[in-house]
C-alpha cells in the first residue's frame, strides 16, 4: 500500500469552471471609472469609463505574441495598490495606464466584464476591455490587463488584437499565459524573460493533490442597453467551442455543502445587470430554454439604482438528454423582459450537446477535467447492474458479506478491505469480462467513455472503464475509492480503511486475464514507480468531488 496524498483541497470552489455569483451582487461603485463590483463573488462589470491620467506604462520587461495578437509584461519597483486587498484601486489604476496607451493613439478606453484571480499564491485582477474611436464609431481592438503583485512589485500583462482579421483564441492563449505567469521568477538560460508555469497542474507533486480550476472559456458579453440605462450582460456556460458535455448538466444550478462552507455550481445561463447610472429601481424577468431538451426555466430580479445584480438559471433538463448516443445541434432559447413586459433582448445560440459517453480529459487551455470522471461513476444504474455485480461478489467473498468499513472478528481492517476487493474483481471476472485494448491518452481532449453499466452489459472494456466499474461496486459498499489517472493508464485504489490514508491499488487490466494477487502486485508496483520517477498519476478521491457536489449521471 502507499500513501494517499493529502487532500489540501478544502477550499476549492467546485465545478465547473467559474465561482458561481450570488443572486444579487453587492460591493463598491466607483464614480470615477465607472466600475461596480461585487466583492464577495469576484465579479464586476464596468462602464462608463472616463480617462484619468496621471500613470503611464513605462517600458516593457518583454513581450509575447500569439498569432496576430501582442502581449507586454510591465514590472513596477513600488506596488500602489494590491488587488487581493484593494480590488477597486486596482481597477482604478489599471484603467490610467490603459488609457496612457490608447487616448495618444485616438482611442477611448472601454472596460468590460472582469474577475478575480490568482497569479500563483498572489491575488490578481483581470479585467477585459476594447478600445473605439475617440470620436465615435465601432470597436478598434479589445484586450486583457492583468494586475498583480509579487515581492512588492506590481506586474501588469496586458494582452490586445485588433477587433477584426484575427483570431479570439490568440487573445485567450495570451489570457491563459497571463495568468500561468509566476510573477518575479525568470527562467534559467533567459534574462529579463518571466518564467511561465502550468497554472493547474495535472498530477500529484509531492503528497499535495492539485484542485483543477475549472473553466467554461466564455466570454460574458453585453447584450442590450435599456432606456432606463440598465446594460445586461450575458453568459453562457458551456465547454470550449460552445458544447454542452450531457454530462455535466445536471450539476448546474446545484446547492453544495463541504466543511462548513455552502456553495452553488454555476447555472447555464449567467446575467449581469448593471444599473449603475438609473435612478429608479427596475424589474426584469429572465427565461432560458434548451431547445427541446428542457422545461424553460424563468427568475424575476429587481435591480436597485446604481447597483448590479447577478440572475443565474438553468433549464429543467428533459432525461433524453443523459441518453443521447452521439452529439447533435442544439440551442439556448434566451428572452429577456423589462418592467414594461417589452422585451430587452431575445436570442437563439446555436451550440452542440455532447452525446452520453463522450468525455473531456482536458479543456482548451490544458486543464485537467479528470475530477468530472466522478460523475461517470454511477453506483446505482437504472439496470442495478452494478447491485447485480455485488450480489455475485457475495458468494465470492470469505467474510460471508460485503461489509464495506465493518470490522470483522479475526480480520484486519487491511484484510477486509482487500477480501472485498478480490470478490468485485473475481465476480467481474466469472462473468466472462475481457479487457479491450482500446487506445487511452489524457492528451487526447475528447474520448468515449462507457458508463459501469454499459462496459458489464457488453462484459469488456479498456482500462478505465474497467476502473469506474470497480469505483461504481466499492462506493456502494460505503467505501472511499480513488481514481489514478496517468498519462496514457488509469488505475483502480481504495482507501485501506475510512480513516486510513493508505491506498490499496488495482491493475483492472488483468481481470479476466490473470489472478487477483497478480492485479494486486502490477498496481502497486506501478504506483510506486510512477511517484519515484516524479510522474504520479492524478488522484481522483471520490468522497471529496461528490462532497463538493459531482454526484452521478442520472441514468
């Protein structure tokens, strides 16, 4: 057995990509730039903008291109603001210096949508913005500034392309380089040059499991201007390209608890209204619909003058969505109402719902997506499968029951873990299951991925599919399973015990096709060699996703 790396992940805000904000955002308004904030949930829409100069950029520390979109890194010696500590003098400022870049150029600087962030440990804000002509007409080039602070020098990215003829992923390689940057360090063999470090990282370092941020890639848009002067803003959530993974979409919306702290995944559909220049409250209703695989859901709010609201909703999802057999178009029915019942804005997004099995190990910045195989693991399958499986372990098992974390008189706690294990693998086994080769790499984005009862329907699968049906058997015993995710393998482990932080590991491959002290054996050896060698496999601890609220597909 080896050691089970050290769940350091209380704190992360789960899934799915983005902190879900609450449904009527406080904080700060800032006459100067224009600029509302919501502090406790990281967002803020600015607008309005007014050019404040007075601070210039200087000179870059060095520069970046991707495509035809441009990067420079901006170091300070003093650190006037921190936006871990002042997010609105940080905003302020960053505002200054954008406008020292564009107002000599004859462009007016327009800030947009923003959120917090991290820079490694330090805190950091991202803002977005686009510049147009000072005299009127559309927009000239749109960007990303990011601010932080690191050993006391304040570090500026900001990130820019013109607004037609190049590509937005540029921008957002450039944003995602933003923030990978480990402000203060250089790398060797390259003076004056910031070292760029993955911002997530994909396996265990050490004995301290990584909490993958996720991230949808949206981008939150401004959709319409009322007369009262109320803007909303729109966003979706969905995967990078506009798809909708099945399954994930029964986790948005939902409430969560872990340690104390309560939490909501994100919805669908995300609105920001600001109506930081009306001077009445006003009333707005919202509806979204996913076309023809959804009840349309609807959310009244009421935004005070000079005040932002956030409005987050999702769809009752119809179950012939969990079932789909392969991606087909889909679309986002969005309608928005004033307090008039007039309409605001109206849309019909086109985007692609994923079919059932098709599942992303990494999103379009790298991201590790692997926590998301939780809800792959599903115990209780409509065919109770997976109860049928364990009924057959019974009469394997030399304990006379599965008993999951139950001492047994005579038994060590390792023995009875261990026993139960080998009853899933030798029933597995007795059912005539065989291992398909079937090529597996987390480098490739996308794979399909049967759900436990479909791979002991067809009595074969690759390898994790073989691990999700072993994870599916042992949570229902009430036991702790572990998913190990290497680069081109995965792995079955259980905790030795429910307070023992040991693993016992299982190579699923060999079911079917060698004994089980043999699993045993090749599991644990691989492990061990993986960690000595500094490539350990991504520990994927069922008990804390499902705690932070990825439970099972519904199906």
């Amino acid at each position: 057995m080896r050691t089970l790396p050290a769940l350091a992940l209380a704190a992360f805000a789960p899934l799915l990509l983005l902190p879900a904000p609450p449904a009527a955002a406080g904080g700060w308004y800032d006459e100067e730039m224009g600029v509302a904030v919501d502090l406790d949930g990281g967002w803020d829409v600015a607008t309005s903008p007014r050019s404040v100069p007075g601070a210039e950029l200087g000179r870059p520390a060095a520069r970046f291109t991707a495509g035809r979109s441009e990067a420079w890194l901006f170091i300070y010696a003093n650190a006037p603001v921190d936006p871990g500590r002042d997010p609105k003098g940080a905003a302020r400022l960053a505002g200054r210096m954008l406008a020292s870049r564009y107002e000599p150029l004859g462009e007016a600087l327009v800030p947009g949508f923003s959120r917090s962030e991290g820079l490694g440990r330090d805190p950091a804000l991202l803002l977005e913005f686009e510049t147009t002509p000072a005299k009127g007409g559309g927009v000239t080039r749109v960007g990303r500034a990011v601010v932080g602070v690191h050993g006391g020098r304040m570090h500026l990215l900001l990130a820019e392309r013109a607004a037609e003829g190049a590509a937005a992923a540029d921008l957002a390689a450039l944003e995602r380089l933003a923030l990978s940057l480990r402000m203060g360090e250089r790398a060797e063999g390259a003076p004056g040059a910031p070292r760029a470090v993955a911002a997530v990282p994909s396996a265990v370092v050490g004995d301290a499991l990584p909490a993958p941020e996720f991230r949808s890639g949206a981008e939150m848009r401004r959709l319409a201007v009322h007369p009262s002067g109320l803007q909303v803003f729109r966003q979706y959530y969905l995967f990078d390209g506009g798809r909708l993974p099945s399954y994930l979409a029964h986790l948005m919306g939902k409430e969560y608890e872990k340690d104390g702290k309560r939490g909501r995944t994100p919805d669908l559909c995300l609105l920001l209204l600001n109506h930081s220049k009306g001077t009445a409250p006003i009333t707005v209703r919202v509806e979204v619909e996913l076309v023809g695989y959804g009840e349309r859901a609807s959310r009244t709010a009421t935004v005070a003058a000079g005040e932002t609201a956030a409005v987050s909703l999702s769809p009752v999802f119809s179950p012939a969505l969990y079932d789909l057999a392969e991606q087909k178009p889909g679309a986002i029915r969005l309608r928005v109402e004033g307090p008039d019942g007039k309409v605001i804005h109206e849309e019909t997004e086109r985007m692609t719902l994923l079919g059932r099995n098709d599942f992303f190990w990494r999103d379009g910045t790298g991201r590790s997506w692997v926590p998301a195989l939780a809800a792959f693991v599903t115990p209780h399958d409509r065919a109770r499968r997976v109860d049928a499986l364990l009924r057959a372990a019974r009469d394997h098992c030399t304990l006379g029951a599965m008993v999951g974390y139950q001492d047994v008189k005579g038994a060590t706690r390792e023995a009875v873990v261990v026993e139960q294990v080998r009853a899933v693998y030798d029933a597995l086994a007795a059912t005539g299951f065989s291992y398909v080769n079937a090529p597996f790499s987390v480098d490739a984005r996308a794979q399909r991925i049967k759900y436990p009862s479909e791979t002991l329907e067809d009595r074969g699968g690759n390898c994790i599919e073989a691990v999700l049906v072993f994870a599916a058997a042992l949570e229902a015993l009430g036991m702790r399973p572990c998913i190990l995710v290497y680069e081109d393998h995965a792995q079955a482990a259980v905790a030795a015990w429910s307070d023992d932080p040991a693993l016992i590991v299982l190579e699923t491959t060999l079911c079917g096709r060698g004994p089980f002290e043999q699993a045993l054996e090749q599991g644990e050896r691989r492990f061990a060699r993986a960690r000595k060698e500094g490539k350990p496999p991504e520990v994927l601890d069922l008990p804390f996703w499902r705690a932070v609220g990825i439970t099972p597909v519904p199906r």
